[in-house]
C-alpha cells in the first residue's frame, strides 16, 4: 500500500475501491476486510479468527448473530431511547458501541482492550463518529474493572478473547464479584462466551454468577443457538445477569426472532445446564476451551 492510501481512512477508501488491511497489533495479525455486499462494511479480524463486524453507514446493522443476543439485552435494559452508562471490556472495531450510540443517544460509554495496537488500527481506519460519547483507552479489562466505582455503570458488556478464548483472570469467581460491585442497583452484565458440550468452562461461569449474583431463576439466563445448547458443534453463548431480575419474556421473543433463531435458557433449565458446577477460585484459573479447528477462522 501507497503511504497516500495509509493515510486513508477505510471509510474515505470505501468512497473508490475498498482496500484490505493487514497491520501486526499486540495480540497478532489483524486484518480489515471490505464487504463487498455493503460498502462501508469491514470485517475485523484477528489471526484469521474474526473479530467484530462493522457497517459505518448503518451502526445497527448487526452481522454476527451473537452481537445481535447481546443488543438485545441492551435493547432491554431500560426503556427505548434512555441513554445508558456502559462499561464495555473489549472493543475490537466497537461494533456495539456505535449501535448503543445510535440506539441510545446521550449514553456515556467507556471501551477497555489491552491490545494498544489495535486499538490504533481502528481508530485510524474505522473511526468513531465524533460526539458519540464512547470513550476509549488501553488497560486489561480486570484492572480496569476493579478501578472503577462501586454502582457507576448501568451495564457492564464484556467481549474479551485472547485470540479465540476468554482470558483466564476473566473466568474467575473474584472477576464476577468485580463486575457485580461495578454495576448499579437494577444493572446488567451481559457477556460472550464459547464453548462446547460438556460445558465445563460455561457451566462454571453460570456457577460463578449465579453465587455473585444470588439464586433468584429470573437473574441469570444464557441465550444461544439450539445446536450449540444440544452439544452438537462449538460456538458462542451469551450470558447475562441481573440482581433485579431479567426480561426474560421478552428477550425469549427477540432471540426467537433473529435470522438465526436463539433459545433462552433460565430458571430450571439453567439450574440443569449448571449441574453441580463450581465457581472457578484463583488459583485453579483456565482460559475457555481452544475452539476446534474452522470454527471461527476466515481464509
């Protein structure tokens, strides 16, 4: 590439020929590719394992189904266009971000991902539109979990992998009791998670949480495709949480609804799911399983 078109945004490039991006970031090799279907569409990815998606023209176009789980807790966490402090711990190209930007205006937003690098190589190519709220910096998202104030955020996403699993010091009964003690009275966390059957990583999150979280059926639930709940391939969950419980009606009615269809576990069924699970201590911290060869890898 010319140094005139590195000095061009990937929005301004998207107004000719879109042009790919590869740059070396703290974490890997990450790559922006255009979308040829929609012209202000870049998929991130990062050591071939995709990232986030993002259309700059239309923030509330959600590619990945589990982006979309994830918005619709959002969509739920208050009444429509009442804007939201959130607290998201991992931005990739802050996919979410811009669409609680857009949903929510007036929101006050804060981004923390440990990888500097790429949080360069978005802003240069992918950059937020001004006034949006969304503020961003570099730190490891426990540390910046544990600065915060006690009740100051009114959800708390959390979207963090090193490479393909979720870090190990963000699997652990003290990380959900952080998170707990960031959120407000009424708060949400909401997180993305991967696994497989038998679930050992996911069952001991649900443990974790539902001990941080307390054992009301209606303040935990798990939203995930019936293919990945039956044990049949690898793939993402999204778990949310809330000590004043969870529209679980309602978001059961949007996962339903969604190109690719989602069931929402809770109550019974999760208690089931969970089995005799326990919260993982400390000193016995593992990241989340090594997704199987091809499962999220783009060529």
């Amino acid at each position: 590439m010319d140094k005139a078109a590195q000095g061009r945004t990937a929005d301004d490039r998207a107004a000719g020929e879109p042009v790919p991006v590869r740059r070396t970031v703290d974490q890997g090799t990450a790559r922006l590719l255009p979308d040829v279907d929609r012209p202000r569409a870049w998929l991130l990815t990062v050591d071939d394992a995709p990232q986030s998606y993002v259309d700059l023209g239309d923030p509330a176009h959600l590619e990945f189904e589990y982006v979309r789980r994830i918005a619709h807790v959002l969509d739920c966490a208050a009444a429509p266009d009442t804007p939201l402090d959130v607290l998201h711990l991992g931005g990739g190209a802050m996919t979410l971000p811009r669409y609680l930007a857009a949903a929510r205006p007036g929101s006050r937003q804060e981004v923390v991902d440990a990888d500097r690098a790429l949080l360069g190589l978005v802003a240069e190519h992918l950059p937020l539109p001004p006034g949006g709220g969304i503020a961003v910096r570099a730190e490891d998202a426990l540390t910046a979990l544990r600065g915060r104030p006690p009740a100051s955020v009114d959800v708390l996403v959390a979207d963090v992998f090193g490479g393909s699993r979720v870090p190990a010091h963000l699997a652990t009964l003290a990380y959900a009791r952080a998170a707990a003690r960031a959120l407000r009275p009424g708060g949400v966390y909401v997180a993305n998670l991967a696994d497989a059957a038998p679930f050992g990583f996911l069952r001991s999150q649900l443990a974790g949480f539902r001990t941080v979280f307390g054992e009301d059926p209606g303040r935990l639930c798990l939203i995930a495709e019936p293919a990945v709940l039956r044990g049949r391939r690898f793939g993402n969950t999204v778990l949310a949480a809330s000590r004043a419980g969870l529209p679980v009606a309602r978001l059961a009615r949007l996962a339903a609804g969604d190109p690719f269809p989602a069931r929402v576990v809770h109550g019974v069924a999760l208690e089931r799911l969970a089995g005799d699970a326990r919260p993982v201590q400390e000193s016995e911290a593992a990241a989340s399983p090594e997704p199987p060869e091809g499962s999220f890898t783009v060529g």
